[in-house]
C-alpha cells in the first residue's frame, strides 16, 4: 500500500490551486456575513407579536420537521397543512 507522503504529485498541483481560492471565497463569504449581522438586534417583543400574529401556526414548520422523521416528509406536511388550515 502506497503511503500518504509517497502520492502522486500531481494531486498536490491541485491543492495548492484550490487552497488558497477557497480562503478567499471563505473570507469574502465571512466579510458579507459580518456586513449583515453588524448592527443587529433582536427585538423579542417584537418577534413574541409577530408570533401572535398567527396564534402560534408559525412555528408549524417546526413542528413538520420533526414529524417528518417518523412518517416522510411529505406525509408530514399534508397532515400539517390540513391541521393548520383546520386551526385557522
């Protein structure tokens, strides 16, 4: 069995291509993200009203995705839409 450090060099011409464009799209993709957090704040007054807004049916979509699991996705969202549309 080849060892590790006994590869083809040619793989290495590669890596040493794709490493360093992968940091830069990491850091561009880090920069932006901070740009959009920086400065937020979570209003949870304003978040527990939106909420309400809906009596709750919001957060239906979490509950889907733990039933999904146990009988299918898509099972799990009939059964969500038609108790949802029944709730409202």
């Amino acid at each position: 069995m080849v060892q590790e450090n006994e590869r083809d060099v040619r793989e290495w011409m590669v890596e040493w291509k794709v490493g360093p464009e992968q940091l830069l799209l990491i850091s561009g993709a880090l920069d932006h993200l901070f740009q959009a957090l920086n400065g937020l704040a979570v209003d949870t007054e304003r978040m527990r009203q939106n909420r309400t807004l809906t009596d709750g049916l919001i957060l239906a979509e979490a509950a889907m995705m733990r039933l999904a699991p146990r009988i299918g996705r898509q099972e799990a969202h009939e059964h969500m839409r038609t108790v949802t549309r029944r709730s409202a």
